[in-house]
C-alpha cells in the first residue's frame, strides 16, 4: 500500500521489485543473463542395444588409459565407453562441454548424458545436486579416488573382465 503523497519507485520494467527481476528488468538466470547457462552439447548416438555406456569424467583423452578427474562437472574431457560381453566396443573421447559453464552446468550435463544412454558415471567426486539429477535419471554413479585409470576401474566395477 502507497500513503497518499507518497510514491513507489518503479523500476525501468515498471515493477515494484518483487520476484525475479528486482527493480525492473532483472538480469535472469542466477544473475547471468536471460536462461540456464549454454553449454554446447555433441549429438553422439545412443548405444546399441546389449551394450552398456559408461561415461567417465577424465584429466586427459587418452581414451580407457585416462586418469580420473577430481571432480565431475569440471572435468576436462568425457570418456565414453560401451561395453558388450565384458570387452570395450567403442570408446571416443570428448572435451566436457560443461566444464567451464556457471551455475547449472552440471544437471545439464546429467540430461544429456541420460539421454545418450549412459548408464554409469565415474568420477573423482560428484556434488549433491548433479547426484540427485543423475540418480533421477537413472544413472548409477560411481566415486574412484582422481588419478585411477579407467581401465582399472571398470574391471574393478567388473564391468571389463580382460
């Protein structure tokens, strides 16, 4: 309510600052600019069918002789596996799109890598909010010290049984 005589400043949107916004126009998403941060996702297809995808958030490309990162949405690269019969079918590396995105990155790393089919992933260390959504998702997470390479920890996950 506005006494008499008395006047509410209103913002360049005409808003009292209530809501997102502030006074006005607001500056969006998390203070960043007009929606969720945009991450540059590759269109790799889903695996084929008996095949298990893992994807593991790497230091280097090195493919299954990558060392596991420390941490998940900052990871450098992605290794992403498929496995039938206990023996790699294909692997390809990917620099991590999200690795240098803001606030939001990493449950929007965890949608696309639901819907590429990855049903492991392995880390050094996975937050609580990604782990949730990739939980949600349906993605089983596993956490290995950062540096063990990735062929160890898919045997040891038995995942590789060479």
């Amino acid at each position: 309510m506005v006494w008499p005589g008395y006047s509410q400043p209103r913002g360049q949107g005409g808003g009292y600052g209530y809501g997102r916004g502030g006074m006005g126009r607001g500056a969006g998403w998390r203070g960043q600019g007009g929606g969720p941060p945009m991450i540059n996702l590759p269109s790799i297809k889903p695996p084929a069918p008996g095949t298990i995808r893992v994807a593991a958030m790497v230091n280097t490309p090195h493919g299954l002789e990558a060392t596991l990162a420390p941490h998940y949405r900052r990871a450098p690269y992605i290794v992403l596996v498929d496995i039938a019969g206990g023996k790699p079918v294909w692997v390809t590396s990917i620099p991590n799109p999200a690795a240098t995105a803001r606030g939001g990155g990493g449950g929007i790393l965890a949608q696309w890598l639901a819907s590429i089919g990855a049903r492991y992933v392995v880390s050094g260390h996975i937050g609580p909010s990604a782990a949730r959504t990739l939980v949600s998702l349906g993605i089983t997470i596993r956490v290995f010290p950062p540096g063990t390479r990735l062929i160890d920890v898919l045997r040891q996950l038995g995942l590789l049984t060479q």
